[in-house]
C-alpha cells in the first residue's frame, strides 16, 4: 500500500488549516508529497459550503462576535455548519486519480471510515438516503426516535486530489449547533459520541480509531509525520517551483 502522511494539527484557526490545505494540494498535484491527512479541532467557527444558504445562519454578527465565533466563506460542497472545539476534524488530500475517479464512492468512503470507528463504542451508526453524513437512531426532546447528525462531511476536488473532509464529534458542545440550520436540515439536529454515550471520551481515543479506519478505506499505510517535516517539505517544494 502507498503511504499517507498523517499530521496532527491539535487546535488551529480554520483559516490557517484552510492556507495550510492549499498549500499541500498544490504540491500533492505535483507529486512532492504523497498524501496527507490532516487531523484538527478548530476554534469556535461556522462554515458554509459552496451550495449553502446565508439564511441558514440564525445568528446575527455582532452575536457571533459576542460568542467568539468565526464565519467563513469556502469553497467545499455542502451548506452550513459548525467546528469547534472537541470536534474531530479530518481533511485528506489525497490523489483520487491513483485510488480510484468517482467522487460519490469516495464520499461514502469518508462516511464507512466515521461509521466503522462509532462501531468500536458500540453504537450503530448509519447513512441515509439523500444526505451525507452518518446518522444515529436517538429519542428526541419529545420522546419521540429520530435521526440525529453525528459526522458530517464537505469536500472540494480539483484535478481528483481531495480537499476538505469530514467533522465527527466527540464531545463538542452541541449548544453551537442553534446557532445555524446544520447542513440546512431544519427537523434534524447533531449529536455527539459523549451524548450517545453519556460519559467522556477522549480526542486522544477517537482520533486514532477514525484514523486507522479511513486508512483501511482508502488502502493507504498511515504514517505519523509531525507537522514540521510537513512544513519543510512544503517550503522545499514550493521555492522549488519558484526557481523553475
């Protein structure tokens, strides 16, 4: 299996992840890098996707600035949705032209990966027809089961290298979520493995399992690279294409 170099960003602006993921696809076009996985948690922000809705955003600005949150703008698929803290982020750059061209077989790979790892906790976790994402069977405020949003997914691909990625959450805190219509569902609303489960979970336990299973997905060897040889390599690339 080829290798992909997976690098822990720990918390990190979404601009500054976004920059950093531009700068990986354009050497990862180019062959410098082989491909990468970046794993995160952002700060508080919310983000809409190229098909979103400004309407789904419930929450005038000067409240998001009040709350200490974050708007963005980008150019993944999908509508809108939140990251925050005690959400794992996953974004793998990946040339799809050595793995295989089909950007639907590559979403419901990314959603496999998320739904094997909230097998390891014992929880079913399912797709349903029309959405993206991975979907959990829950009792509403009502009493009532129905389906609540446990990952969510957005993407962006340009030349088949993959951009953009997946939001799984671990224990984030689901008050955020009143703060838009996620992903422009307005009947359904997210969850969290802490809620399903009702204790903690750790990041440092959830990250490696959703690691180890997009792995076995996509067939690549995950190695470990710390973001400094990353950065290095980058740098190396980039003044590389400069001189030429």
């Amino acid at each position: 299996m080829q290798e992909c170099w997976t690098v822990d960003l720990g918390l990190i602006g979404y601009g500054a992840a976004w920059e950093l993921q531009r700068r990986v696809v354009a050497a990862r076009k180019q062959a410098i890098v082989p491909d990468v996985l970046l794993v995160c948690e952002h700060p508080h922000v919310i983000t809409l996707g190229r098909s979103g809705k400004r309407e789904h955003l419930l929450a005038p600005d000067h409240l998001l600035e009040q709350m200490g949150v974050e708007f963005h703008a980008t150019n993944r698929g999908g509508d809108i949705t939140y990251h925050g803290p005690g959400q794992l982020v996953a974004y793998p750059i990946l040339n799809l032209a050595q793995i295989r061209r089909d950007v639907v077989w590559y979403v419901r790979k990314l959603e496999e990966a998320m739904i094997r790892a909230t097998a390891e906790y014992g929880i079913e976790a399912k797709r349903c027809e029309g959405r993206t994402g991975i979907w959990v069977d829950a009792a509403g405020p009502d009493g009532a089961w129905t389906e609540e949003k446990l990952g969510a997914i957005g993407v962006h691909i340009s030349r088949w290298v993959t951009s953009h990625g997946l939001a799984y959450n671990v224990s984030t805190d689901l008050r955020y979520f009143d703060l838009i219509v996620p992903c422009g569902i307005s009947e359904k609303r997210a969850t969290s493995l802490e809620r399903l489960l009702g204790r903690s979970v750790e990041m440092a336990d959830a990250a490696p399992r959703l690691v180890r299973h997009l792995g076995d997905c996509f067939r690549r060897e995950m190695r470990v690279a710390q973001v400094e040889a990353l950065q290095s390599a980058l740098a190396a690339a980039e003044t590389a294409t400069a001189v030429a």
